[in-house]
C-alpha cells in the first residue's frame, strides 16, 4: 500500500475485502483496513504515513480519510521545517 502511495501521491481508504492481490506483510499481520497518506511538502517527498487495523468490522470514511489528509499535511509541513532547521 505504501508504494501505491507513493506511485500515486494521493491519499485513499483501502479495504481488504476489496484487494484480493494483498501484499505478504498485510497477509501476515492480518490488516483488513487502513487510510494512506503521502508525507511531502513542495517538491520534497517525505514518504506515506498509515493507519490500519485488523479489525474486520473496521469502516473507515471519507470523513476519516480527510481528516487523516488534514493531519498528513500538518505532519509533512512539521518534518520539513525540523529538517530545514538542522
């Protein structure tokens, strides 16, 4: 999901149920859900940040993922200053 992300660089809500092609670690570790945010401000590309469950009830929403893109951007800005600073 992480190079998905990247390769992308957009944010989205991923379901197992609806990926039969998982990865091997989200096999293992049982993630059934999860929101994907690239970390980047300008041109600096920082990576993903995630959030996932193995919960299979898990339901995450638009609502969740905008408010998880809300916090990304906040992060990446974060980073990026604390990089320029050392």
């Amino acid at each position: 999901m992480a190079i998905n992300t990247l390769n992308s660089g957009s944010a989205f809500v991923w379901k197992r149920d609806t990926d039969a092609a998982a990865s091997s670690s989200i096999k293992r570790l049982n993630i059934q859900g999860g929101l994907y945010a690239p970390l980047g401000f300008g041109a600096n590309s920082l990576g993903v940040v995630c959030v996932d469950s193995t919960h299979s009830s898990v339901q995450f929403s638009g609502d969740h993922l905008s408010d998880f893109v809300s916090m990304a951007k906040v992060l990446s800005v974060s980073v990026c200053a604390a990089k320029e600073n050392h």
